[in-house]
C-alpha cells in the first residue's frame, strides 16, 4: 500500500543545526471614537519591537481591507475608522501569522491592539479567539477543548479534571508516539501490552480498554495499534469517568486525538530528525486553502522513517500518509473528510518480562497462593538478547471520517460525522520467563494475539448557549456509538516458539525458529460489540458565582460472541449513565467543584488462549462509580487543577476453574483514590512550567483470597510527577533550554505485596534555537533522553490479581539514554 507514497528503504544523515519555536500572544482589544482609530504596538517574545510587518485591517461586511506595514518602533495606526466588525491580520516572514477572525469597533471610540509576535512553529498561522493559543508564553495551556460534547465552556468551568497537548508542544517535545505524548500529560500513564507501541492509556490508575476511552475527534477509535502522534492538532484528556458526555465507557478516563485540520493561511514545514542510534525520518506537513474566497481547504502530512535504535541489529520503520480536505459551501458549513494510513515495522527491540508463581513453594493453599517470583533488577535494554532481531511488530491502521459543521449563530453549533478504521496487527515479540529468582528466563516467541480490529464509529451533536432571566445555560445534545470488530484465527498459531534458556546476566541472541515465524491467516469476527449512547447535558450559571453542571447518557450495549462457524453467546443491557455536579465561581478565572459519576460500561473482552474457555468473547457490560473535589483556575500567568477522588469498579481477569482450564470472569472490586495537581504557565516571564504530580491508593476488595484481599494494585506507583520546563536565555533571541523531570515511586511486585520494585527519576535536557536562513525560518530542536542512563521498568503489569496462579505478571523495559534532534524549515 506505502510502496509508491514513500521512498525506498534508507538510512537518512545525520542532521545539522538552526531553528525555531512558533506562538504568539494575544492582548485584549477595547475602543474609542466616532470615525475611531486602531493603532498597537507590534513586539517578539523578547519585547524587542517588530518594525516593517504588514498589519491587515478588514471589514467583514465590505472587500476593501486597509493595509499598512509598522514603523521602526514596531507601531501601526488605521485613522478614520468606521464603525463596524472587522478581522485584524498582522505578518512578517519568521514570524507566526496573528488574526482576530471578529471585533466590534464603536461608534466615537478608539481601538488599541498591542500584538505580541512569536517565532514560526508547525503552523504558519495561529487565529486568536476566547482564551488562550496553546504556546509557550501560556505554559502550553489550552483554555478550550475542541468543540463537542463537553459544550462550549472554557475548561476552567468544567468540572472534571481535563488536560490538552497541544501542537506546538508535541512538536517542541519531539513526540512521535503515544508513549512519548503520555510523558508529557503528568496525570495520565499507560500499560504497555505487547511492547512500546501497543499501549492503553490510564488516569487514576484505571487501565483504559480497547476502544471505549480513545476518539478521534469525537469520534471511537481501537487504541492498541500504529498510532502517529504527527497527524494530531492536539490531545484532549478527561480524567476519571467520561459516560455521561461520551457514552458507555472504562473509567479511566476519554482521550479524544484531534486531527490536524485546513489552515486559514498557507503553511509548509519539513522536518528532518534523526533518533537513537541512527533512525532517520523526512516529514513534511503542509496546509492552506484555494479557490474563490477559500471555499476548498487541504491539510497533508506525509512521513518516513528509517534505522537502527538503540540495541544494535534492530529496526524500526516508520511511514504515515495522512490528507486531510474541507468545503465551505457557505459562511456557516464545513464539509471536511481524511483519511490516514500508517504502519510501524519495529524488530530487535527488548521483548518482556513474564514472571509468576514460584515453581519450588509447595506451601500453597486457597488462601495463600504460591509466592510469586522476584523480577530483577532492570537490565540494560541496549544488550542484545533480550529481543531478537527478526522478532518484534508489523502494525498498520487505517482510517478514513467525514463530518460536516454548521454554526447556526455564534452560539449555536451542530456537527454530524462518521468514522471507520481498521487495526492490523501482527506480533511476535520475545516473552522472556523468569523461571526463579537467580535470573534465569525461558525465552519464546509471543503468538496468539487478536491479530485484527475493525470500528465503525459515529458522533451527533448539538450545543448552544440560552441565557434568560439572569440565567445562563451551556446546552448539550448528542449521539455517539460504535460498532466493534476483534478478530481471531480460525486455527490457532501455537501459544508460544520456544526459543531458548539465557540469564539476566547472559542474554542470548538465539537462531529464528526452523519452522518459520507466524503467519495472520484464516481470520473471523470473533467478538462484535455495538454501543450507542445518547447524552444530555446541561451546565447552569446562577448569580453569585454558583452553577450546576447536569448530564446523562441513555445507553445500549450489545455483544456476540462468535466461533469460527457459528455464533457462541451474546448480551444485551440498556442503563443511564448519570453524573451531577454543584460548582462555585469566587472570581470568572476560579472554579471549586464537585462531582458524582456513575458509568455503565462494556464487559472487557476475553485475551485469547488454548486453555481459556471463554478466549476472544465479551463480558457483561457492568458499572462504575466515582466522586471527585476539585478546584481549578486559568489565569494569565499560571493555570492549576487539582482534584480529590475516589473511584470504584469491578475488575475481570483470568481464574482458574479447574486443573486445566481457566475463564475469564469479574474478580472483584477495585478501589482508587487519590489527589492530583497540574500546573502550566510563565514564571518570571523567561520560565516556563508545565508539570503534575499524582497520590494514589490503588486496591483490591473481594478477591476472595485471604492473601491478597485488600492489597494494593501490582505496578501501580503510589506517586508519580513530570516536571516540563524551558528557558528563554537573556541576550541571545529564539534560544531556549529545555528539560524535564520525571519520577516513578515504588510499585509492588506481587499480588500480596511482598516485594516492591524501586522508583526512579528519568531526566531529559536540550535546546531549542531558530534563525532565519536565507528567506527561510530554521528550527533545531535537540533533546538527550534520560540522560543518566537510568535503567528502569517502564511498565509492571497484573496478570492475575486474585492470587489463583492462572497468569504471569509482566514488565517492559524502560528506554535508555537517546539522543533527539530535529532541523525544521519554515516555508
């Protein structure tokens, strides 16, 4: 499919310096005078002001735009203005486009606009409406998600905990994957399931599912396969249970990836970037829009990737092609479609380790199971052996929406879309068995796995603001559902190839299986789930700074459960999934709140095995509940949330039914609580902060073993912060430091808490520089990751959190000191 979208396999060179980072800063506009006058003050980052940028006054009614270009003090002035709604436009080359789409100038008033420029970044262009862009000089913070069913209020007024990653900052960070954009979201952390790239995001220690929790604008998507951070305007995060707004969903909170759209103005970037040891990638990411007033929109990002990562004889590649197109048939419509395809061959990285019940305790009983092995200390993921170079995986995902978007008045907007998508997926990376506590390990190949997803997916809705008899109201109506496709093999692969014997100690590179790898033949639709939610929401302003936040999903969940011929079993559960919130406003940019949630949710799915009696099928939906305080404000320098929660949820794994088969069943209850804090703005003008920090009580009640009753979660932290900062160097322009801080606590080994694995520190640091050559704006971006070497788990996984034996915990390597750089030319 990528063969005649790409070039041909090779390593790219290694990249040279120069620079940029792209924002800019709005101030507030406010008039006077009978034929007014506009006039401001045009400054960079820095305060040096910006002489010679053409400033565009237009107003919307007429197609006679006034134009003019500053002086050498940075200032403009349109005398003589009359009366009316105009848009202002100010540019300069190297320098982000600044528009105000709308403001009203008043008869007899003067107008004053003081613009603050930044340097150009992944768009060209940055339109400035309510709230603030997202860039640098805000501490990255976003006042306001992408319009949905979260209504129209800015995020200061919602009242859950609800965190952004916007472009610029995936850009500046150097993120390509999941895993690298989760770092930077402090309250949000992930399992990995069958390595880096197969992951489920989490927030308060609840393991997100398959595709309940992940949208694409708006819209449900399957998260465990290639997934290209590049594609996305921004990742919008709500944490904790997200029914009642989304639908049946996981209480782990809705991360909804938001596609990047048409530019108003036309804008072109390549980037060239080297990672690791020698994994060179070209992208080139290009917008605009043509035709009569701008009808026709385009948005393209095209990528590829190529080398060796840090463990020699491997290979990751990399190749996303993504289009993106709008209409505008009228002022008031969009018509927009895109379709993406990306696929990700990664072999030779570290596989995992699987470590279970101790095979020499004899001492076992129904309520004191077998004491679970010790996992090792982390080793070097750079030493070969704890992968194999012709192991690993093949994934590809494919996905294809359309909406189309009408604003009925400025404060009414509808939207109605679909999307489908499509997950391949073929594994078979190396699963390394401890086998007793010297560091001995059994080696295979990991096989089995759902080798296909498909989803069908749609989104509905309405909002609008009423305000009557001092009241005001932020109005909600929506549909959203989905129809889920997993896929298994009509003859099953073997559950494992075995390998080998090797240490921790002395990893083996051993010879690939006589027999030849695996193959994804003979699939069939082995689980189908159909979903649809229909929700309401209302958020009620009262005087004196009280509101009430109310909103509801009416929801129905279906299943079959299917075998190669026929149909196996099925289910079907309607419920309300409710949440009501009571907030206070002490000051506009100041919420207190608090919030009680109840969620139905989809039955988890069934992993597969030849031992598993119900392999591949879907449980019975069941519910969850949550209460939550917070308080949250958004104000010009610094914007903090923090919250209190306590969360609970039944929780299903795999058990023993007898000597020789297990199901897959609900356990038992899970219990969370904890506390939370974020943290994004500007200290002292030069330092930026972005950061969070996470308490949590993590538990299990009922399991029904005496042993592990009431223990704490395998592999959950009980704290666990990031700490993002840059620095803008006094004296040398468009020159900043970078670096982050990342901490992991202790988290337990074991299902009765026995043993504990260490927490670590992770520590990056870079620069970031850009200059002008030629005509062309540069951007180097440089970033030494954990630049300590720090050898660490990334992931600690449950297997069987009852204690019964029927599975193996598992751990991923975490990644060791690597080196990120990236040249960018602004066009």
């Amino acid at each position: 499919m990528f063969r005649n979208l790409f070039f041909s396999r090779s390593h790219l060179p290694r990249l040279l310096p120069f620079a940029v980072v792209g924002v800019l800063l709005l101030s507030s506009l406010h008039a006077l005078a009978q034929s007014g006058q506009l006039s401001g003050t045009i400054k960079d980052l820095d305060q040096s002001v910006v002489p010679n940028a053409q400033v565009v006054l237009s107003n919307t009614q007429t197609s006679s735009p006034l134009q003019m270009v500053t002086n050498q003090d940075g200032q403009y002035t349109f005398a003589s203005v009359p009366a009316g709604t105009y848009r202002l436009e100010a540019r300069k080359p190297g320098f982000t486009t600044f528009a105000i789409p709308s403001f009203t100038i008043l008869p007899g008033q003067n107008a004053l606009q003081d613009i603050s420029f930044a340097v150009a970044g992944t768009d060209s262009s940055i339109t400035v409406t309510a709230g603030l862009a997202g860039t640098p000089a805000t501490g990255y913070y976003v006042n306001n998600v992408d319009q949905g069913v979260l209504g129209n209020s800015p995020i200061v007024n919602q009242p859950y905990t609800i965190t952004v990653l916007p472009a610029e900052q995936i850009t500046n960070t150097q993120v390509k994957s999941l895993r690298d954009a989760i770092m930077f979201l402090p309250l949000v952390s992930f399992t990995e399931q069958q390595g880096s790239e197969i992951l489920r995001p989490s927030t308060r220690g609840i393991q997100g599912s398959i595709a309940q929790n992940t949208r694409m604008d708006g819209m449900a998507i399957a998260i465990t396969g290639a997934n290209a951070m590049e594609q996305y305007q921004e990742l919008q995060v709500e944490n904790g249970l997200g029914a009642a707004m989304y639908g049946p969903a996981n209480p782990s909170g809705m991360f909804d990836f938001v596609l990047k759209r048409p530019t108003e103005e036309r804008t072109t970037n390549l980037y060239l970037e080297q990672d690791s040891k020698s994994i060179g990638t070209v992208y080139g990411d290009a917008g605009g829009r043509i035709g009569p007033h701008k009808v026709f929109g385009y948005r393209t990002n095209l990528l590829f990737g190529d080398g060796t990562a840090f463990v020699e004889q491997s290979r990751l590649r990399r190749r996303l092609a993504e289009f993106a197109f709008d209409l505008r048939p009228t002022a008031h419509t969009t018509i927009d479609s895109h379709y993406s395809a990306y696929d990700i061959v990664q072999r030779g990285y570290p596989g995992w380790f699987s470590y279970g019940p101790d095979p020499t305790d004899t001492t076992s009983t129904k309520q004191r199971p077998s004491r679970t092995l010790l996992l090792p200390v982390a080793p070097d993921p750079t030493r070969l052996g704890f992968g194999q170079p012709y192991a690993g995986v093949n994934l590809t995902t494919q996905s294809t929406s359309a909406r189309i978007l009408h604003d009925f008045s400025p404060n009414w907007h509808a939207m109605a879309g679909g999307l489908a998508q499509r997950l391949d997926r073929f594994m078979d990376t190396p699963v390394n068995t401890i086998t007793n506590n010297t560091g001995t390990y059994v080696s295979s190949l990991a096989t089995g796995f759902a080798p296909r997803f498909g989803i069908e997916s749609d989104l509905g809705y309405i909002t609008g603001t009423i305000s009557r008899w001092g009241i005001k109201q932020d109005v909600v109506l929506a549909s959203e559902g989905y129809r889920f496709n997993q896929y298994a093999y009509s003859t099953p692969p073997a559950a494992s190839v075995l390998l080998g014997t090797a240490s921790v100690d002395n990893p083996v590179v051993f010879a690939p299986p006589a027999a030849g790898l695996p193959q994804n033949r003979g699939l069939y639709q082995a689980t189908v789930v159909n979903q649809q939610g229909f929700n309401l929401g209302d958020l009620i302003y009262f005087p004196k700074g009280f509101a009430v936040r109310l909103a509801a999903s009416q929801d129905f969940i279906g299943v079959d459960n299917n075998s190669a011929t026929a149909r196996l079993s099925g289910s079907n559960k309607q419920g309300i999934s409710p949440s009501a919130s009571v907030m206070f406003k002490p000051r506009n940019w100041m919420t207190a709140y608090a919030t009680y949630a109840s969620s139905l949710q989809q039955g988890d799915i069934a992993p597969g095995g030849a031992n598993l009696v119900n392999a591949n099928q879907a449980l019975a939906p069941y519910r969850s509940k949550e209460w939550e305080l917070g308080f949250k404000t958004a104000s010009k320098t610094m914007n903090i949330t923090t919250a209190l929660f306590r969360l609970e949820r039944p929780f299903a794994n795999t058990i023993a039914l007898n000597a020789t088969e297990n199901i897959f069943a609900i356990t038992g209850q899970q219990v969370n609580f904890g506390a939370e804090i974020s943290a994004q703005g500007t200290l002292f003008h030069r330092l930026l902060i972005d950061g969070g920090f996470t308490a949590l009580n993590a538990r299990l009640n009922d399991t029904g073993i005496a042993a592990t009753n009431g223990k704490r979660f395998v592999g959950i932290p009980s704290y666990r912060s990031n700490l993002y900062s840059e620095y803008r160097l006094p004296g040398v322009a468009n020159l900043s430091v970078t670096g982050d801080w990342q901490f992991v606590g202790r988290r337990p080994q074991d299902d009765e808490n026995l043993h504990s694995t260490s927490g670590y520190n992770v520590y990056d640091l870079g620069f970031r520089y850009s200059h002008m050559i030629f005509t062309k704006l540069a951007t180097l971006r440089f970033t030494g990751n954990n630049i300590g070497n720090v050898h660490y788990y990334s992931t600690i996984a449950a297997g069987d959190i009852t204690g019964t034996n029927a599975s193996s915990n598992t751990a991923h390597f975490g990644a060791p000191r690597t080196i990120s750089t990236s040249l960018q030319f602004a066009f």
